[in-house]
C-alpha cells in the first residue's frame, strides 16, 4: 500500500458531516489497484489507525480517505 496522504479539512468535514446525519452518498475513489470507481455507500464512522484514516462502512468496509476524489 502507499504511503498515506492526509485529505483536505474540506473533505473531512463534509465525510464527517455526511457519517452524524447517517446519509448515503455516492463516492467517487480509487481502488487498490488504482481504478477509478463508484460506490454509493453510508458512512457509519471515521476513523484513525496506524496514522492513517478511514471511512467506516454501515457494511463494516473501510475505505482509506485519500482514496477518495469526490463526493457526489
């Protein structure tokens, strides 16, 4: 995996936004093999590990933050 790269505060305020009011939202991201993809999902939480962050899933998925490029 690459190294992480933290997100604007713009981003995560609006994922965080997104996570408190439990709204779906369709996210345009790189998978790990760097292919743009689409996904409507609900972020259940945002979370830190090993100095990195990440969106949790109501799914239980995690998506690393600077995977993603666009909310939608």
């Amino acid at each position: 995996m690459t190294d992480y790269v933290p997100v604007s505060c713009e981003l995560y305020d609006r994922l965080e936004e997104v996570s408190l009011r439990k709204k779906s939202v369709a996210l345009e991201l790189n998978d790990a093999q760097g292919r743009r993809i689409f996904l409507k999902v609900r972020i259940a939480d945002l979370i830190s590990e090993n100095r990195e962050e990440f969106a949790m899933l109501d799914d239980g998925e995690r998506i690393r933050l600077d995977r993603i490029l666009k909310l939608h």
